[in-house]
C-alpha cells in the first residue's frame, strides 16, 4: 500500500520535526521511565513519576519522618496542606493564597464543599433547594450529588449532554434557576475532553444566584485557569493526574475568601477547628482554610507533587498548555490519517478552544482493543461506550511517542475487527 506508507512517512518526519522545535522536550528525562520503549498515554489517570520524588520520598523518610520525629509536626507538616496548596494555587490555579488546602481525596473534598455550599444557600434562601450537575460527570460526582439531596431533602438537576462534548452555555443557562443552589461542572470532560468555559459558565450560575463548584481533576496542571479572575467559588482537583503526585495522593480544595467564614463542612475533625491543640469541649471552626480540614494530614501523599510543581514553574503553565494543544491536534491528526480510514471516530472535539488534554477515540473494539495494547506496553484507557483515551501529559509525552502509540493503535484494531 504505497499510498499509505507515504503518509506514514509524513507523519514520522513531523513527529521528529515537532519533537526537536519543542522547548519542553528537556523535561521528559526528569520523569522515571522516559527512557524505555512503553507508550504512556494515562498521564490523566496516574501521572508518570518524576525522577526526583525518589530521592524526595527517602530524603523524607531518612531525615524528616525519622530524625525529627513527632516535632516534624510542629516545625512543618502542620503548614504543609496549606504551604503546598497555595502553590497549586499559583502555578495551576490562578488562585491567590489562602484560598487552596490539600485535604482528604476528591470524593470527600467534593461532598464537604457541595454539602456546605448547599447548606448556606438554603439557609439564606429556602427556595435554593437544587443542585444542578452533567448526566455524564464522572461518577463520583453524580453519587455525591444524589446522596447529599436525598441527605438534605434537596433536588437533583440532571443536564443531558452529547457524550463526545459536555455542558455548555445553553445547556446550562436552561438548567439553572432562582432554585438553583449549587452547579457542580466539570472543567474538563473526564469522557470526552471537552473543556468547559470557566468564566463563561461561572457567570451564568452567578447570574442565577447559584454557586460555582468546579471539578478540576482532569484540567489541574494541563489547562491554566483564573479561579479568582472566574470569580469561581469552589474547586476540588486530583494531584494523581497531572500533578504526577502518586497513587492516591490527596486532592486540593479552593475556597474563595469571600465564602469561607460562611461555609460550614459537615466532618467536623479536630483538625479543622479553630485550636487544634486545646482539645475544648465544642467544635467551632477555624477560620480560614483550616475549616475544611477534619483529620490528620495525609503527609507522605504530599511530597511526591512538590517535584512537579517545580517542573510545572519551570515550564509555565502557558507554556503546558501551548504543547497539549500541539499533542492533541497532533493526535487528531493521526487519527485522521491512519484510523479513520479503519472505521475509527474522534469522540472529543476538533476545536483544540473546547478541548483538554485527551482525545477520545470511538469504535466497536476499543474494549479488545485496550487490553491488547496493554499486553504491548502502549497504555491508553477505555470508557464506555467504545471509547479509548489518550492521555497526552504535556511535560512527559513526546511527539513521536504519540505517533508510536497511535500506529499500535491502528494494528490493533486491524487485528481486533
Ligand atoms: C479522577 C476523578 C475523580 C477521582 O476522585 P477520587 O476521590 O480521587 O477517587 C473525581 N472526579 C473526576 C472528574 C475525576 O476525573
């Protein structure tokens, strides 16, 4: 098949082209693994180790964790929810200090803020008993919101959408309402990619007389926000995915400073009242972000992030993003050339404005098609219906990796169809 070898031939020469022009490619190396055969594209799932956490995390072990014992609380890990979160805040977030604390996981930080978000707009206003959230949000989110209505006798507010995008202006404009407590949105799609329009959307539940909370799992150190720019509300994000901060490290909550003496989360911890250490007979809640904290930090989980966010200092977030909409472009254009032709169909949008750092990729055999590649070291993920995800971390992904990982694509679903 000449005709085919030619574009494949084309599409090798601008992988190396894009790879040699790109001013982020020096950061590859840092991370563990670079160096090896294996196409990664689950970045957005579980973020490649840098190669620097290692020596962290014993560094940590060795001189913190046991030279200085239980004074370690006292001299830093105390601070370190907030001291780490205020730099999420600045590198990733547009967010000002003291406003951003790394807490318990996502699940848990979304119910704090969705329960106390909800709680203060029925108190000033018993008629905001809705909570408006995507048909087609990850489903953590979807659990939480119907647990908290039927916790708080409140409505659920379901807004359908195209599974290949997600909620949009009209979309949301038509769901919200002088009812509407809270809207809970999805910055990026965790399904389709589909990257929402933050200030646009925050202006419309504003407009309403809703609050804002904002999943960043899937846009948090890939996609630059201005939460205070937004005028958002609230934010919870992942550290596993973009932030590279290891299985299972604990998410970052943001609390604008105007609602944070108003907001009441409902796990009442010691930790997250107003003297830790007095041990009185009454909860009251610490002022600022310490109130959304409820027990002991999870501090080892945290050390592993702190060597991305220098990368991600280094590079710029703008910078981050310039080459995730060249790795995804770049993707799509792959795909049109070599899948396309196989029966497979973009599930993400075209437009890189409205598109995140993944591509979607449709057909019948993604199912098959995944495990295959799993077998082969090409590490994509698959969501239903059919859809395989290809993750595109901007500091540890190259072009010709992509390119790589896209032509195992293509053999499999050859072999799988
Ligand atoms: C990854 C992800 C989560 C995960 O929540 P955990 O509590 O960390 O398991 C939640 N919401 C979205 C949108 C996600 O992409």
């Amino acid at each position: 098949m000449p005709h085919h070898r030619d574009a494949d031939d084309g599409l090798a020469a601008e992988a190396a082209s894009l790879d040699a022009a790109d001013p982020l490619a020096r950061h590859r190396d840092a991370f563990v693994g670079a160096e090896s055969a294996l196409v990664y594209f689950d970045g957005n799932s579980l973020g490649r180790p840098p190669r620097a956490t290692a020596e962290r995390l014993s560094r940590f072990v060795t001189d913190e964790w046991g030279g200085r014992l239980i004074r370690g609380w006292d001299e830093a890990w105390m601070q370190l929810p907030f001291a780490i979160g205020d730099r999420i805040g600045a590198i990733a977030l547009g967010a000002a200090s003291g406003q951003t604390v790394i807490g318990d996981s996502t699940t848990v930080l979304l119910y704090k803020l969705l329960r106390a978000a909800l709680d203060a707009q029925s108190a000033a206003d018993p008629d905001r008993v809705e909570i408006v959230v995507g048909r087609d949000d990850f489903p953590t989110d979807r659990y939480l919101v119907e647990g908290i209505a039927a916790e708080r006798g409140a409505r659920v507010v379901w807004v359908d959408v195209d599974t290949s995008r997600g909620v949009d202006a009209d979309l949301l404009r038509a769901a919200v309402g002088p009812r509407t407590a809270v809207v809970l949105l999805s910055h990026v799609s965790y399904r389709s990619g589909y990257l929402a329009d933050g200030p646009g959307l925050t202006a419309i539940a504003h407009e309403a007389g809703a609050l804002v909370l904002w999943d960043l799992c899937h846009s948090a150190g890939s996609v630059p926000m201005d939460l205070d720019a937004w005028g958002a509300d609230l934010a919870v994000g992942c550290t596993y995915k973009y932030l590279n901060g290891g299985p299972g490290s604990p998410a970052f909550a943001y609390v604008a400073s105007r609602h944070q003496h108003r907001l009441v989360q409902p796990v009442q911890g010691w930790m997250g009242a107003a003297d830790v250490f007095s041990m009185g007979p009454v909860y009251r809640p610490a002022d600022g972000m310490r109130r959304f904290l409820s027990g002991t930090p999870p501090v080892l989980a945290m050390i592993a992030m702190q060597d991305t966010l220098d990368l991600l200092e280094d590079a710029g977030i703008a910078a981050v993003r310039t080459k995730s909409v060249a790795l995804t472009d770049f993707a799509i254009r792959v795909a049109d050339g070599i899948l396309s032709p196989l029966g497979v169909r973009l599930a993400s949008p075209r437009d890189a404005a409205e598109r995140g750092g993944h591509v979607t990729l449709s057909h019948p055999a993604m199912r098959a098609v995944t495990a295959r590649l799993w077998r082969d070291d090409v590490i994509p993920d698959y969501r239903d219906p059919h859809g395989l995800r290809i993750g595109l971390s901007p500091l540890s992904t190259s072009f010709i990796e992509t390119l790589t990982g896209l032509r195992a694509v293509a053999e499999a679903v050859r072999a799988e169809s």
